[in-house]
C-alpha cells in the first residue's frame, strides 16, 4: 500500500470546488494508495509523473515505489490544459 500526499496547491484546489466534485476527486485520490497506476492512468511525456482524469477534473502526480509514495502536485479542471 503507498502513502498519498496531496501538495497544498492542489489541496486549495479541491476545497474550492462544489462538494459532489471534491467528493468525486478525493475517492480517485484515495485509490491511488492501492493501484498508483490504475487503468486509464497515463504516463506524461512532458512533465514528471502520471495523469488520471475524475470527471471533468485531471490529477497529475508522481510515483516513488521505493518509498511508497504518491505525491498529488497538481489538479486542474479539463478545458484548463495543461499548467506550463
């Protein structure tokens, strides 16, 4: 099982949206203690880490395996793109 850490700017993020949102992000989150790389998961070619899409929402993270880590650093709404 790996450990999740959730940046403070992401943090923000999610306690800003509408609650059925943050709900909906924080149980994408929460599997990401169980399977770091679920179905669907995509690796970023560009920036460090992976992507998973809840909803009209994307969550980008890394993975540590050797400390069972994943550190969520960023969560931006779909239309946005990408942070640069």
């Amino acid at each position: 099982m790996y450990r999740v850490e959730v940046a403070d700017k992401a943090r923000r993020r999610i306690a800003r949206l509408p609650s059925k949102h943050r709900r909906q992000l924080l149980g994408h989150i929460t599997t990401l203690r169980d399977n770091p790389r679920p179905p669907g998961s995509v690796k970023l070619e560009v920036m460090e880490g992976y992507r998973v899409t809840s909803g009209e929402y994307r969550v980008l993270y890394t993975v540590d395996d050797a400390q069972h880590l994943v550190r969520v650093y960023l969560v931006f709404q779909r239309g946005e793109g990408y942070p640069g």
